[in-house]
C-alpha cells in the first residue's frame, strides 16, 4: 500500500538501472520480471515504476487506487532503453490519471491488459490509459487491451525521424465510454496498422 500523503515520487514498487558505465558496456545491463502483485495506491502516488532495464516484463498485475475518488497518479510506467524490449500483459489498472506509460524501447508489446477509471474523472482529467512516447524500434504492438472511462484510451507518440520499415499494429483494442479510443501522431501516422478496435 502506497499512502497517499508519502510524497510526490512515491511508488509502490520502483526498479532502476544502476549498474555502472563499464557494467553497461560489457552488456550486463538489467532484464526485469514483476508479476503476481497487488498494489493499493494512494492519491497522485504510483503504482510500478521501472527504468532504464535492457528487458522489462511485467505481468498480472492489479494495481488499484486507495480511493476511487482520488485516483493514483499511475498504474505501470516504464523509462525504456533505445535497444531494449517491453512486455507488458494481463495487468488490471483501475483508478489513475495515466494506466501504463512507456517512454522508448527497441520493441514494446502491450496486450491484454484493463484500464479503468471513474468516467467523470477520467474524462474531466483527461486521463490517457496506455500512453507511449519517444523512440522505437521495428516492432509496437497494443493489442486485445480494454480501456474503460478515460479521455484517450491509447496514444502513441513516436519520436523516430528515420522512414524505415516498421511493424507498429495497434489492433483488438476495445474502449467503453472513452473520449477517444486511439490517438495516433508524429511519426506514427501513415505507419501504423489499425484494425479490429472497437469503441463500445
């Protein structure tokens, strides 16, 4: 249990890369696995947050706010690594500003997870359930996720500059009373495969 009083940084569970330089370039960099845990989160506090590992998997977890009425700042964040792969599956997230938020990573497979939150404060908030942002790689996958009372259900933002072949597929994605499911920029657009997502 996070309380929601502990400070503005405080998470549930916190995962940071801090080998040194030289154990970065002999490739002993971090490969993270969190599943199987319950993190109860106070108001504007995090729930999981993991940064800079080589490898990040994190599975079935439930992740909710203390308070329904005062969500939690965010349910899953992950700070990837330009060469790096995400996998993030099967997490329930219910009650936050931002569900799951990753910031780069050579491929990102985001499926079957479920965002939720109160539909007046989501919407009056703006909260985005999966948000990815920065530089990727060839490979982005958001599917068969379910998205529930936010104002964006999946935004993805690509920082790339570079036209090369990329298999981004957003697909099988379904948001129930959501402002917007998908909101596709930059870089992403013309690029990305969309198919099957349904807004209920």
């Amino acid at each position: 249990v996070v309380a929601a009083d502990d400070g503005p940084q405080a998470v549930g569970i916190g995962i940071a890369d801090l080998a040194s330089i030289k154990a970065k370039r002999q490739g002993t960099r971090m490969h993270v696995d969190i599943g199987h845990c319950t993190v109860t989160v106070g108001a504007n506090q995090g729930g999981i947050a993991c940064l800079h590992a080589q490898r990040a998997h994190l599975h079935d977890n439930v992740l909710s706010a203390e308070d329904p009425g005062k969500p939690m700042r965010h349910g899953i964040v992950i700070i990837g690594s330009q060469d790096g792969s995400v996998l993030v599956e099967r997490n329930l997230v219910v009650g936050t500003t931002e569900g799951i938020g990753i910031d780069g990573a050579l491929t990102a497979h985001l499926r079957q997870n479920d965002v939720r939150t109160d539909t007046k404060i989501g919407r009056e908030s703006g909260v985005v359930a999966i948000d990815l942002q920065g530089e990727y790689g060839s490979q982005v996958m958001l599917q068969d996720n379910l998205i529930a009372g936010v104002a964006t259900g999946i935004r993805f933002q690509p920082s790339n500059k570079a036209a090369r072949q990329v298999l981004w597929l957003i697909a099988g994605n379904v948001g129930e009373q959501v402002g917007q499911l998908l909101d596709v920029q930059g870089s992403a657009d013309g690029r990305i495969t969309q198919r099957d997502n349904l807004e209920a």
